[in-house]
C-alpha cells in the first residue's frame, strides 16, 4: 500500500511557493516537537534556510509556544539578525547566535534544531557523553560534536567555537546546556534530533537501572553508523507525510 501523498499548501501572496513549502515543514516540525514533549516553553528554536541567494533564514516569533506556531507565523531573519518584512514579535537572541552560526558555515544544513530536554540536558552533563548503549545511540558514533559551556549564548565570538565544534557532523551536543540537530532538510533535521533524543532518554534510565551497561564492539556501533546513512534508506520517503497526518489529527493548523 503506498503512501499518502503530502497535500501541498497553498503560499501567500509575496511569499514564493518553495519559501512556503519551508514554512509549511518547519511549523510542522514546531508542532512534531511540541507534540512529542520536546519542548522549554517559549525558550529554543527550530530555524530553516529560505531558497534562494539570499542569506536568510525562518525562526519561531519569541513568544509564541511551539504548538501555536503556523508557516505564516514564522519570522524571516538575514545572518546579521536583521528582521525581513513585517513581523509582531522579535526573535530569541541566543537562539539567533546559534543558528545563525550553523547557517553560515555549513550552508547545506538547512535546517537546525536546538532543544532543552530532561534527557538532553542530563546527557550534556555527563563528562562522557552519549554512550553507543542502544541502536539509537550507535547513529551518532563518530558522528556527533561537542561544545563547552560558555553562559548564554549572547556573544557572537562564540559562533565561531560553536560552527568549529559542530564540525563535518549533522549533531552535537552542548555541554550542560542541550542538543543540537542538523539537516539537509527540515524532514532530515527531525529525523535526527528525534533520534538522539531517544538514545539520551534510553541512556539515562539504563544508568537509572543501576545494573552493569552492556556497551557493543565499535565494529558494531560503526557499522549502525553507516547503515542509517545508507542511500535509499526507505524510511526517509514515508515518514514525513506519516508525521504530517499525525498533526492533521492532532495538532492541525501549521499550514496557516
């Protein structure tokens, strides 16, 4: 049975259809994050790269939760952190600082997500980091960075550490602070802070256990590594219309 077809938006008028095919996906992923018990309240962010040669980017409206955000709510922002066309609200600065860091070094990365889990935040605490303890984990094996603790990302000079640490990789972690994901595309982006979300999660109630961890070979933690960057990897073709018809469900809305 083959998938749903994505149904696609209609875009505003001075909006171009492929800036608002973004908008539509990031609001949807504000409303993934949302509905998966991911959020801080009004304090992370989620941006997204609008096509085209322009240096610009779309963040969430600082103060609005991530459950009320739609495509239309989304402020657009320049690399300078300049606010393009009209918008009621500002945006979050250290949310700026770090986006805007990935935005300009990598500009494949598309999409970036920065969350302040339970899990997440107890991760970034730990002097080791995330262990490859479950399938989840072993995704990000070689494949994840790390960036000390600075305070409140409020200094532009600490872009520079922030884009050095995140490296070639598509995650990093922020040490006692939270996670930090990447992607190609909104969808990817998702994919992946979900992924590490779980594996955080996992760890933590593993250690909770109090048992003795079981840690596999790193033949085996590398080779998962690999298998989730595959080419055709089936799960990236369906899982974004089967998210999206989740929120149709159950937070519909977005594409407003």
């Amino acid at each position: 049975m083959s998938a749903q077809p994505i149904r696609l938006p209609n875009a505003k008028p001075g909006i171009g259809e492929e800036e608002w095919q973004v908008r539509v996906d990031l609001a949807a992923c504000y409303r993934l994050v949302a509905l998966l018990n991911m959020t801080d309240l009004i304090y992370t962010h989620i941006s997204a790269r609008v096509p085209g040669p322009a240096e610009q980017f779309l963040i969430n409206p600082y103060g609005m939760l991530f459950d009320e955000i739609t495509a239309s709510s989304l402020v657009k922002i320049d690399l300078e952190g300049k606010i393009i066309g009209d918008s009621q609200h500002g945006v979050n600065q250290a949310g700026f600082i770090i986006h805007s860091a990935v935005h300009k070094a990598r500009r494949e990365l598309t999409c970036v997500i920065h969350t302040h889990t339970t899990a997440g935040m107890a991760v970034s605490a730990q002097k080791h980091g995330l262990l490859p303890l479950t399938q989840h984990a072993m995704r990000f094996y070689n494949r994840i960075g790390y960036h000390d603790y600075e305070g409140i990302a409020l200094d532009m000079d600490e872009q520079q550490r922030l884009a050095a640490d995140l490296g070639p990789h598509k995650a990093m972690i922020l040490r006692n602070h939270g996670l930090l994901a990447c992607g190609e595309t909104v969808r990817e982006a998702f994919d992946i802070v979900y992924h590490l979300e779980r594996a955080c999660q996992a760890q933590i109630a593993a250690q909770a256990g109090g048992a003795e961890l079981n840690i596999p070979s790193p033949a085996a933690a590398a080779r998962v590594g690999t298998q989730f960057e595959r080419p055709g990897r089936q799960a990236s073709k369906i899982d974004w219309a089967a998210y999206l018809r989740l929120l149709d469900r159950q937070l519909p809305g977005y594409r407003d």
